[in-house]
C-alpha cells in the first residue's frame, strides 16, 4: 500500500491529521485491543491531490474574495467537481488494490464511511453530516462512493454546520474509512457518562442506521458507576434497516417480527460486555465518550467512537412539576422551555418560530438546520443516541426523544417545558 492507504491495523492510521479523528480513533481501538471491522484508510491528502487533478483548487483559491451569489456558484463546481472527475492514478492504483484484498478476505460488500479532519472531535461532531455508504459491492460503486463523499465536504448540510462552527471548509480535508459491511444481529450506540454518573446503552435490530435517523425507539440499557445494570426499557423496534450478504440487494428496511418489537437486544451478560468497551473507549480518548457499534454472530464491533457533550441539569421552575406530563429518552443537556410547534412533516419546517420547541415524529440529522433557533426538541421516535441527540448535547438544546404520542398529545402553540436530563415534557395548554 502508499502513504495514500494504510490499513486499520497500522499505528500509522491512528493519525487523526492524515485520516481524521473518525478512522484514527477506530486504529486506536483497534491497537488498544478493542474489536473492530478489519479495513484501511484514505489519506486527507488523497483528498487534496483530487482536488488539484479535478482542477477545483482554482475554485477554493477565490472563495475568500467571494461574494454570496459568488460562493455559492463556486462551491457547486467544486463539489460537481470532485463528483464528476476521475480519480488520480496516484490514488486510484493503490486504493483499487486495497479494496480487492478486503473484500476477498472480509467475503462481504464494503462500507465508505467520511472521516473529515474536523470530524468527531470535542464541539463539532458532524454527526450526520456527511456521508456513509452501505453495502457496496464491486469496483464502480466503491469509487462512486468515494467521489461522493470527497463531494459531501461541500455539501449544503455540511457548509451550514461549518459555518455556525466557524469552520472553513477550504481549510481542512476529507479523508476516507473503509470497512466491510457487518451483518448486524443488532447495533446501537452508548454514553459513557450521565448526569448521575452512569452510563447509557441504547440498540436495536439490524443495522444502527434506524437509530441514528432517529426513526426508531430503541432499547435503552442504564447502568450505574459500577457498571451495574439499573434499569432497563425495551423500546419499540417497529423496523429495522439490514443487510443481505448474498442476495441482490444489500441494504434494506424491513418490518421487525411483532414478537420481537418490544423483545430485548441485549442480554444482561452482553449490555456488561459491552459496558466494559464504553469504558476503554472512554480511557481511550481521555474525556466523556459517544461511540456506536455492531453485533453480528462473532460479537460486538465497535464503529465509532466521539467527545461526548456533557452539560449540568437546571432546576425546573417549581411551576412546572404539578403539569401534565410524558417520559422519554433524555439527550443529556439541560432544561428549556417555549412554545410547542407541533410538526407531522419537514414542509411544516418554516412554521418553526425563534425559541420554540419543536414537537415531531422523527427527529432525523435533516433537522439540524433548525436546532440554533429552537429551545428544545421532542420526538415520537428516536433515542439518546441518534445523530440529532449529538447534534443537541452539542449546542446545549435540550431534547427528549422516544417520547409516545407526543405529537398528538402536546397541544400546539401550548407553553412546553423540556428537561434533557430527566428525559421529561411538561405544558402548560394556552
């Protein structure tokens, strides 16, 4: 391999300048003896190479002097660009011989996965930002996906994150994860750290892509200081998104058997062993941790690991504890209160007021627009861990998903008061 690929295995990769905080700390886990999916690395300056052999580091070059409309006509050729053109030779040889040798040993589709260098680090973890791409099978896609998610640097969603963040997206780099597709008995997430010193396991069926588009309940496992299991809720795991290793399609969403809807994913042995990974991934990292993983038949892989955001809880205005009320999943940050704006659909997005709280189905990362103007969020769906739940913990807005019927039962325009901590939705009906 070049300095352009290295694989998972090589202290090299743990390098989160050259591959990104995403791809190095899945090389620490690694090294540090935790399990993780076999794979390699594309180099930030393989991104950068594309960028002058696409001809688009003209493009970037005039951006500072840039007016609005400027920008925006020269951020669509450079994201067109880096889509649309031919991969370097100097990457393409070795990448394309890195690809074959893990997918004749792994024997299953692989997944791209972004790994930018401003990526998974404390205050900004992009989390749904950019791009991941499942199941791909064969060269054409595997390079389609790639061009993709070199592209999703530049993308809409990615530029508005950067620029609440301050970030200048000339400024940094995309490097790339490339790993084989777990066919996951059951994934989810996990919080190393809560208001009162446990930790937080949450997991559903199939892959963890259902939990992070907030667009399921899922099981949510807490567990003391001492790692000992204090309480435990089920969920409601309506669907799942899996994968078909052998068949033409390898990617799809499907019902979950009704047996299994409110069924455990994890035994109590297994959320243990697992609580055990949280903890070395915490150490890891040295501060508070986020991570993601997947289970198949072997056992837990672990995906991802990020800072997690951590803010102290305020006391709620004695008001508010005699009020109608529902429970759900805490994201973790804070209390807030303001008027419910009760949503059933993205188009109703410009409904949406300063200092509301909005009230939805599904919290997915498409919402992140809105997160700067609102004072919480509530959901029918979702958990503690989706990437809107991160997106959350990183502003300070409090959020409480997974919360039943909340879209028919907080009355609209009604003053609402939201604690992330608690995992509680209290109104006020005007």
């Amino acid at each position: 391999m070049s300095d352009l690929v290295v694989p998972l295995s090589s202290s090299d990769a743990a390098d989160a300048d050259l591959f990104g905080p995403k791809a190095a700390n899945q090389a620490a886990l690694g090294l540090a003896g935790l399990p993780i999916p076999d794979g390699f690395c594309l180099s930030a300056d393989a991104y950068r190479l594309q960028l002058r052999t696409a001809g688009v580091d003209k493009a970037i070059a005039k951006l500072p002097s840039a007016d609005l409309m400027e920008s925006r006509h020269l951020t669509n050729e450079i994201r067109i660009g880096l889509f649309d053109s031919a991969i370097a030779p100097e990457i393409l040889d070795p990448l394309k011989a890195a690809r074959q040798e893990l997918e004749d040993r792994a024997g299953v589709p692989l997944v791209v996965r972004s790994s930018a260098l401003v990526e998974d680090r404390e205050g900004s973890s992009f989390a749904g930002q950019f791009e991941s791409f499942l199941g791909l099978d064969g060269e054409v896609e595997f390079l389609t996906a790639v061009r993709a998610c070199w592209a999703a640097l530049w993308s809409v969603r990615a530029l508005r994150y950067m620029g609440s963040h301050e970030i200048d997206p000339s400024g940094t780099a995309m490097a790339l994860l490339i790993q084989p597709l777990i066919e996951a008995v059951s994934s989810g997430g996990g919080l190393s750290q809560t208001a009162d010193g446990g930790m937080i396991l949450s997991a559903t069926w199939g892959l963890g892509e259902a939990i992070a588009q907030g667009e399921v309940v899922p099981d949510r496992y807490e567990l003391d200081a001492d790692a000992a299991i204090s309480h435990v809720d089920t969920g409601r795991k309506t669907h799942k998104i899996g994968c078909h290793l052998h068949e033409a399609e390898h990617h799809h969403t499907g019902v979950v058997a009704k047996e299994l809807v409110s069924e455990r994913c994890l035994n109590d042995t297994q959320v243990i062993e697992l609580a055990g990974h949280l903890k070395k991934a915490e150490a890891m990292i040295g501060m508070a941790a986020e991570i993601e993983w997947a289970r198949d038949e072997a056992g837990f892989k672990m995906l991802q690991v990020r800072p997690l955001q951590m803010e102290i809880s305020e006391v709620p205005d004695e008001l508010w504890l005699n009020r109608p009320g529902l429970k759900g999943h805490p994201a973790g940050i804070g209390w807030g209160q303001g008027k419910a704006c009760v949503i059933n659909c993205e188009c109703e997005l410009a409904r949406v007021g300063p200092g509301d709280i909005l009230v939805t189905t599904v919290a997915g990362p498409t919402l992140s627009q809105i997160l700067p103007m609102v004072s919480g969020v509530v959901a029918d769906l979702g958990g503690s861990t989706s990437h809107l739940a991160s997106l959350a913990r990183e502003r300070g807005i409090p959020m409480v998903l997974g919360v039943q019927d909340a879209t028919s039962q907080i009355p609209d325009g009604s003053q609402v008061a939201v604690d992330g901590v608690a995992g509680t939705v209290r109104w006020i009906a005007e």
